[in-house]
C-alpha cells in the first residue's frame, strides 16, 4: 500500500508486536469495549490476545450471523460502533446476512475476518472463501490485509470509512499468518484518503432555496428517514418542524427522530404507514425529505407519486440518493445536522411569510384525514389482537424501552402502536428485512445500554430463524423481554396470499412448533403463554418485573389479523387497502 | 397484477445516449472488479472497459464506454463517484474530446490478395506489423467507428482473427483530469 500517513511516521523505537496484539491495540485505541464474536482457526491468535487483556469484551455468540446483527445493533442503539470478529469460510458466510442487513439500512460497523495464511490463499485450502469478493456488494468497503505493516493503518481506514459520510458495514479480512508476524505498532490519529472525502456542508444557495420553497407552501410536508437517526440530527429536526408548525412523518427507518406523541407528528409513511400520512405525502405542494430515500415501501409507485406536482427539497449525505427513484427540484448534498442547522439559521427571519391561512387550511383537511382512525382494530376481541399486546407494551413501558423487532406483521404493529419519542429507540431491519434479526439486535442492544428496559417483539417465524442465542443471553444474563407475537402463520406472507393469491396459503402455516414455554425454561429463562386477552396486562407487567430474568412471552394471537392500511405493491401512495374496506 | 414493478425505475423521456466515463482510481487489487461488480449488481451496461496504471504507479486510469438516458448515466456516476477506491471521474461525453481504439486484426493474404491488403491497410493508415506466407497482422488506431469501417471494407472470409482494446479516451484542450 502507497498510503502516507502524513505526521505519524511510523518511529523506530516503536516495540515489536504480533498482527494479532496490534489489531487488539487497535480495537482499545478505537475505544472498541465490546466485540461480538466466534472463535475458529484463522482467528486464534486473535483470541489468543483477547484472552490476556480485559479492554475489550468479547462476547460469545451461538451462530455469525447473530454476531454480525448484535454488533449492527449495538451500533444503531447507541453512538458507539459494532464490531465483529468471525473466522474465515463459514464464520465469514455466515456472517454476510448480517453485512447485508447493516449495509441496507447504513449502519456502521467494522467486521474483523480471518482469512487462511497469504501462502494459502487461491489453493482452495481448508475453510478458505474469498471474503473480500463475497461481501464486496454488501459492504461499504473492505480490505484484504497481506502485510502486518499494513494493519494498523488499515484498521484506522476501516473504523474512519464505516462511520463518516453515509455510514455502512467495513469488513477487514485478515490472513492468519498475518496475526502471527511482528512489527512495529503505531495507532495512525487519521488516515487523510484522496478518493474519500464526504461532503459536510451543505450548499447555501441551494439552502436558501429550499428555505424559500418551504416558507411559501400551502401544503407542506416534512419526511424523514434513517438518515436522521444516524447522524443524531433529531432534537435539530424537532426544532425546524416546531417552529415551522409542518407536518412530519418518518419512515420506518425514521421512526423516534420526531416525537410520536407530537400532534404534528402524523405517524409512519408508506406501505403501512398511516391514511394521514400517506394523504398528506401524496397531496402536499412542497416536501422536505430528509436522509431519506424515496425507496419502493416509502411512496410505492413513483410514477403514481409523480402525478401530483409538488416541490421537492431533499436533504441527503449520499449524493446517489438523490434522484433516485423520484425528480428531486432542491438537492441538498451534506450532513443532515449540519444542513439541518444552516436552515434553522433562516427559519427566523423568514417566519412571517408563512401563509398561516393556507396552513391552518391544509392542517384541517390532514385532521380529517387523520379522523378516519385508520389504525382502529376490535378492541372486544376474544382473542388476543397483536396490535393490544403493543399497545400495552406501551403504556407499561411508558414509552421508554428500546423496541428491536423481526421482519413481518409483528414488525409493522410494533412500527404502528408503540410511538416512539425518542431515536435509536426502535432497532430493525428496514431495508434487507432481515427475519431473525430480532434477539440478536435485543443482544446488541441490551449490551449497548446496559440497565435499560430491552423489548423484542417477533413472531414465530422470525424467532425460529436465531433461537439458539437464547443461550447467549444465558451467558451473558441480558434480561431481555421476549414478546412473541404468536400467530402460527407466517403472518406478512399469509397477508400477501390472502389479497393477492386467492388464499392459498401456500407453505405460510408453522406447523409442529415448539412448546416455547419449555424451550425457554430450557435454556435457563422463564416462559409464560398467554391466551386471553384478559391476561396480556398481567403478563407484561409480571415480566417487567422480573428485572433479572430473560422472560419468554408467548401471546397466542388472532390468525387471520393484517396489518393495516396497506399500499399494494406497484400501487400508488393514496391507493391504500383500509381495514373497514374488507 | 400488472402494475409496474415497484422496483422499477421511472420511465423517462430520454434516450439512451452512448457515454464514455473517464476514471481515476486507487492501483489496489480488487478495484476493477469493484467498479465492473457495480456495472452488474445495478443492471448497467458496459460496452467496452480498458485499464492500466498511470504515469504515478498509485493510480489508475479506466475508461467505461456505456449507454443509458440521462438518469441512468446520473445514477452511474454518482455510484462510481460513492466507491471509496475511485478517485476522480469524468463523462467526456459532456465536452469536446478524443477517443482512440486500438485493433490487431489477422487476415488472410495470399497471392494477388496480398497487394489488395497492403492498399486497404494503407488507406486507412494501419500497420502491417506480422507477415508470413499466407497472413498479414495489421495494426489499427482509431475511434470506434474507423475500426468498423475497417472490417466492413475487408471480404469477411479474409478475417482470421480481431483484438480491440475498447476505447480510451481524453479532453480535448486545457481539461485535464489528475488528482
């Protein structure tokens, strides 16, 4: 590698240490305390070193793949980085799920694979994949590392291309022998990269633009994403969209940026987003997007969205995101907080051109919408309804929990009826929709936050899929809150049959489950199955007591439930299915 | 259903114009496949790619010929520009420039064919750089379209065999592109 580092010559006196000594040294020096792993043959000098230092934690999981989730947790639960350590061939593979479902949904994360020695690589040797070219569309770079000389400044790159800019997975692939050769270990402070350099400030024209754009609408709208969350731009997006008096959804991804329980909050957009916010989407005249993506589960068919006209500003790190999918009038290329900060600059002095009458017009038209209470379900139930169970979680909770989820039905109730007022509080997987993510992402971020109240609401499908991490939790005590949404259908892929292929439930039913009260008590947790509606209160409230204990709840829910209002694939935004339609 | 895939980008008005994308990027292993994977994984076009290191060894220099309408080739510059190994890039398409191709081309030349060879490699001011009994290899520069002409005019059962590089490309005038 030609890279110089300038001010930070690597110094003759500097002592002699292993690959394996130097990447631990490197992991303190990042400020790394926690690191989600498995051990195997490529990586036993690493684990070598990790078991004479008490710096950085490693935390052994049952399976990569739940490595790679709890790390990409932990990251997004908190404003440290996940970092994961798996062995080469199948400890990498396996791990790629993982990569992938951080990659989508621009977690940071530095992954750490052993590789067989420089000499092996190519001869198809034991456990040898070619790691680098297996991850390389689902990272946002990596490295393979043939020099131990080359490793602290490589590691440096890795932790510094991860978490700036758009953030995204970086996995670094070690050779073994490369963990067993010495050299002289300096930690680099940065690594200046000519071919990497992400924008930061925003453009002032085109700040003044959108400012301009924004005050003389008469149907605003504020959209926000991931994007907000990740660069901890909520508190800056609160105060714009307070001041302004807008309407603001998030995305799924987005969610907790603006507070829930703000009445100017009109709740999720998109596939499942609410009447109100989807209306107020499609009809608006200006829309301010904001690290946000326009993606297919956000405004459905662009085509449809496009047939109204409205301006759009879009606020966005990632210059590709732009005019991706939707014509964007105002781009804003820049970090969120600091665009976001540059426009509440001009918010003050242009407040008085607001046309409050147009405002108050088209807050009274979003009231009727929002009067369709398009999330209402039957309360009187026999049977438990999945969207009660979250909603007691709630208010036991009174709000505070972190929430991780699955993929599916359960996903989307949670998204629906917890409201979340506070960021990196609701932890999923948006983009890959990841099943099986939910206690793996509990783990990462139980670990991030220890002491806080630790929630993960799945369904049976998903939880099947990382079941044997009940037995990390074990070992590390994570007193997590299972909320087992039971349903024994693969609830999202039912929906789907039902409205589109003429119920034919084709391979969605779970058949022979598991007795999930004696497979947690199995694993050394508590369980408890609740049947009646009646029950659901207790339940949570006598497992929330239970401070200490990983308890397993598992809610015997409504079959045939959906998820309401729902966009159709390839239909437009205001083209929703609502629940009173059927 | 027949509605469009909502996967599918929105159908724009313009056509898809032929683009040549000039880039610098990082010598490391990997980097070209980083760039030709990002070709595939997002359905873009390549028709000709070529690549060797610069004057500074740390660099190379790509040169992507593809098609697309103007989002697509938007979208495709703003990809490559996200990859960390890509340092500069350009679409030459956008300003006056130059391209060059170079093509070996192996015909048969035996008997009164001979001289009629040597007179078509001369018009078009190719090279016959290998000659044996039987064959002539002539040596061709120019932009893609000469190349064409080049084989059009010959008997397509003298052809024995074609190498093109793909092309390469420049700026006319002052623009440069350099770190």
């Amino acid at each position: 590698m030609s890279m110089k580092i300038s001010g930070t010559e690597i110094s003759g006196k500097a002592t002699e240490m292993t690959g394996a000594e130097i990447l631990v040294k490197c992991l303190a020096a990042e400020g790394v305390e926690c690191v989600f792993g498995y051990p195997g043959g490529a990586v036993l000098f690493i684990y070598d070193e990790l078991f004479k230092q008490d710096k950085v934690r490693h935390v052994l999981v049952r399976h990569e793949q739940a490595a790679a989730h709890a790390a990409d947790a932990y990251s997004r639960a908190s404003r440290k980085i996940g970092v994961c350590l798996v062995t080469s061939g199948p400890g990498v593979t396996n791990a790629v799920t993982g990569i992938a479902t951080a990659y989508m949904d621009s977690v940071p994360m530095v992954i750490l694979s052993g590789q067989v020695p420089t000499h092996a690589i190519g001869q198809d040797a034991f456990q040898e994949v070619d790691a680098v070219g297996i991850t390389r569309p689902c990272v946002k770079h990596n490295f393979l590392v043939k020099d131990v000389r080359d490793l602290a400044v490589t590691i440096k790159k890795a932790f510094q291309i991860a978490q700036s800019g758009r953030p995204g997975p970086v996995l670094v692939d070690i050779p073994k022998d490369v963990t067993a050769a010495r050299c002289a270990f300096q930690y680099p402070e940065s690594v200046p990269l000519r071919s990497y350099n992400p924008v930061v400030k925003g453009h002032l024209g085109q700040i003044k633009k959108a400012m301009q754009l924004l005050v003389e609408a008469k149907r605003p709208m504020v959209y926000t994403g991931g994007g907000v969350i990740l660069s901890d731009a909520s508190e800056l997006l609160i105060k714009l969209v307070k001041s302004l008096g807008y309407p603001c959804t998030n995305t799924l991804m987005g969610l907790g940026a603006f507070p829930a329980t703000d009445r100017q909050f009109l709740g999720m957009l998109g596939m499942h987003g609410t009447y109100e916010a989807n209306m107020a989407m499609q009809h608006c005249d200006v829309l301010l997007a904001v690290g946000a993506r326009f993606d297919d589960r956000v405004i459905g068919n662009p085509a449809h969205f496009g047939q109204v006209p409205r301006k759009i500003i879009h606020i966005d790190v990632d210059p590709s995101s732009i005019s991706k999918r939707v014509k964007v009038d105002v781009p804003i290329v820049g970090h969120v907080p600091d665009v976001l900060e540059e426009l509440l600059k001009q918010v003050e002095p242009n407040l008085a051109r607001v046309d409050r009458a147009a405002l108050d017009a088209w807050w009274a038209q979003i009231e009727l919408w929002r009067g369709r209470d398009c999330l209402r379900y039957d309360r009187a139930s026999p049977i438990i309804k999945p969207q009660m169970v979250v909603e007691k979680l709630y208010e036991l909770t009174k709000g505070d929990a972190f929430i991780t989820s699955d993929v599916g039905q359960h996903q989307m109730w949670a998204a629906q009826f917890y409201k979340f007022d506070k960021p990196r509080r609701w932890i999923n997987s948006g983009g890959l929709g990841t099943m099986g993510v939910g206690l793996p992402y509990a783990m990462g971020v139980q670990l991030a936050n220890p002491g806080a109240t630790v929630a993960c609401v799945t369904g049976e499908a998903s939880f099947m899929m990382c079941i044997q991490e009940l037995s990390t939790c074990k070992q590390y005590r994570l007193p997590l809150k299972i909320v087992l949404l039971n349903n024994r259908y693969m609830g999202m892929v039912r929906q789907w049959q039902q409205f589109f292929h003429g119920n034919r439930y084709s391979q969605s039913y779970m058949d022979a489950l598991p007795d999930f009260v004696k497979l947690a008590e199995s694993f050394g947790h508590v369980g408890m199955r609740i049947e009646k509606p009646g029950d659901v209160e207790g339940a949570l409230r006598e497992a929330f007591a239970r401070k200490n204990d990983l308890v397993f709840l598992d809610f015997l829910t409504d079959q045939t439930e959906n998820v309401y209002p729902m966009v159709p694939g390839g239909k437009g935004l205001s083209e929703m299915i609502l629940s009173e339609e059927l | 259903m027949n509605a469009p895939s909502p996967y599918a980008l929105p159908v724009t008005e313009s056509k898809a114009m032929r683009h040549i994308i000039s880039i610098l990027l990082e010598n490391e292993s990997g980097a070209l496949s980083r760039v030709s994977g990002l070709f595939s994984a997002r359905g873009y076009n390549i028709e000709s790619l070529t690549v060797a290191p610069t004057e500074d060894p740390s660099l190379s220099r790509m040169t992507i010929v593809t098609t697309g309408s103007d989002d697509v080739i938007e979208q495709i510059t703003k990809q490559l520009n996200k990859l960390v190994d890509v340092v500069k890039l350009v679409d030459l398409a956008e300003a006056p420039h130059i391209e060059r191709e170079l093509m070996l081309i192996k015909v048969r030349a035996s008997g009164k064919e001979r001289e009629e060879m040597k007179r078509m490699a001369d018009i078009f001011r190719g090279r016959i750089i290998d000659v044996t009994e039987g064959t002539y290899t002539i040596e061709l520069t120019g932009d893609g379209q000469k190349l064409d002409a080049f084989i059009e005019a010959l008997d397509k059962a003298s052809i024995l065999e074609t190498v093109r590089t793909g092309a390469s490309g420049i700026a006319r005038g002052e623009r440069v592109l350099r770190v």
